[in-house]
C-alpha cells in the first residue's frame, strides 16, 4: 500500500527498486491488495518479481469496491468474489494464490456465500489458503465452520491495540499478521520508556516495536509498510533487534 502514488505510482522504478531490494535482503512474503490503487500495486509486484523466486508468497485482499457518487461498498457477492481471484490471478501472474484473504466480510451478505465462494475457488486450486481481515472473534470463528482459515490480518501495534483481542484469540491457532504495525509516524509520540530502549539499542522506536510484536505469538507476522529502499533497511535491519523479558513489558505498558 505504501508505495508511492494513489492510482498510479508516481515513481515505479522506485517502486520496482523497493520490491526487489526486499527479496534480496530475505523477505519472502509480499502482501498487496487488489484495491490498492485499485490493482496497481498486483502489477508492479509481477513487473518487479515475475518470474517469481522459490518461497516467495504473494499475499493478496479482495473485495472492497466503491460504486456510486457517495462511496458506496459494493456487496461482497460470490460472483465479484470469483472476478476479484481470477483478476488477482491475471495481474500477479499466477496459477494460485498463497494465500487470498477477504479484506472485510459483509455483513449484508450470508456469510456462507462469501466464504463458500472462496472455498470453491479452494478446490479449484486456484487459492491455496484463505485469510481474513478486519475480523471480529465471532466472524472468525463462523467462517471456520465454513472454510480452514488459515490467517487473520488484524491492525495491531503499540499505538493501535483496537483488534487486540480478536487478533490474540485468534492467533492461538490462527497466523496472525498486522498491517502497519511499525509505522514510525504512529510512535512519533513515543512514550520516554521506548524512548530509552530505543536509545540504548541504537535504534529508532519503530524498530523497537518489531520484537515487542514479534514476541506476541510464534505465529506473528509483522507487516511493515515502505515507500523508500532505506526505510525497508532500517525495517529489516529490526529483524535482528533483540529485547529482554524487562525490555518487552515496559515497551508494551500503556
């Protein structure tokens, strides 16, 4: 989401240079959306990438679309759910998705369609696993019964704990991932404790909360939006930033 540009990016080749410099340095899970830009970010991921390394994942979202001169959702039906996969397929050029999340579940429509649409595209072997978004613990625990959820991308970080407890019980079993969860501009305001880990690290606060989010469960993975190569530096480098016990209660006290 974070490369540069609302529609089209305003520099790709920075875009591209980003993607790639992110394998080289060992990250082997990229995660877009298809409406982010709408469909941009999918195409500059298959420019940059395709064809694409062994291990390499690419995560995607589908359906939010806005229709109407008041920004309307379009509901989330089971056909528009099968054009989003086979146009998230088409862009990515891919024969599967590994795996293919639905950005929120529509309330306005029974949850058995949506998810039992996914659970056909399952079948057909063109998702491999199915994640959710934004879900509530009851939401997670309904599409269970339905379809094997096999991720829950929740927002969850020291500065926004709103999904905390859906994203907690749901990572007990559930891989858990969280979008933003390091924003530097999110912690501008960090406390003095954080501060002071930070300092005694030599690093930014935002590096500080990668271990602190990454000691939360096994199963945590962290998604660190980046616009720029050196960003995605410092945002790898935090990989290897290592906390004790004293450290990560007081990083993680409100």
């Amino acid at each position: 989401m974070r490369l540069r540009g609302v529609r089209e990016p305003e520099d790709a080749e920075l875009g591209i240079a980003v993607l790639r410099r992110a394998v080289e340095l060992g990250g082997n899970i990229i995660d877009t959306a298809e409406f982010y830009g709408p469909e941009v970010r999918e195409r500059l991921i298959a420019e940059a990438l395709h064809p694409y390394p062994d291990g390499l994942v690419n995560a995607t979202k589908g359906l939010i679309r806005w229709i109407g001169p008041n920004g309307r959702p379009e509901q989330t039906r089971p056909n528009l759910l099968r054009e989003a996969v086979e146009g998230s397929l088409r862009r990515l050029r891919l024969e599967r998705i590994d795996p293919y999340q639905l950005a929120r579940i529509d309330r306005r429509v029974p949850a058995e369609d949506q998810l039992g649409a996914l659970a056909d595209l399952r079948s057909q072997g063109k998702i491999r696993y199915v994640g959710l978004s934004e879900a509530r613990i009851d939401q997670i625990e309904a599409a269970r019964q339905i379809v094997p959820i096999a991720s829950v991308q929740n927002r969850f970080s020291l500065a926004d704990r709103v999904w905390e407890a859906a994203w907690t019980t749901a990572s007990r079993r559930i891989s858990g991932s969280c979008p933003g969860s390091t924003r530097q501009g999110s912690l501008a305001n960090a406390g003095g404790t954080l501060m002071e880990i930070a300092k005694r690290h030599a690093a930014t606060p935002a590096q500080v909360a990668r271990p602190w989010l990454l000691n939360r469960s096994p199963v945590m993975l962290p998604i660190p939006g980046t616009s720029s190569v050196p960003h995605l530096e410092e945002n790898v480098a935090a990989a290897a930033l290592e906390l004790d016990e004293d450290e990560l209660e007081a990083v993680g006290a409100r």
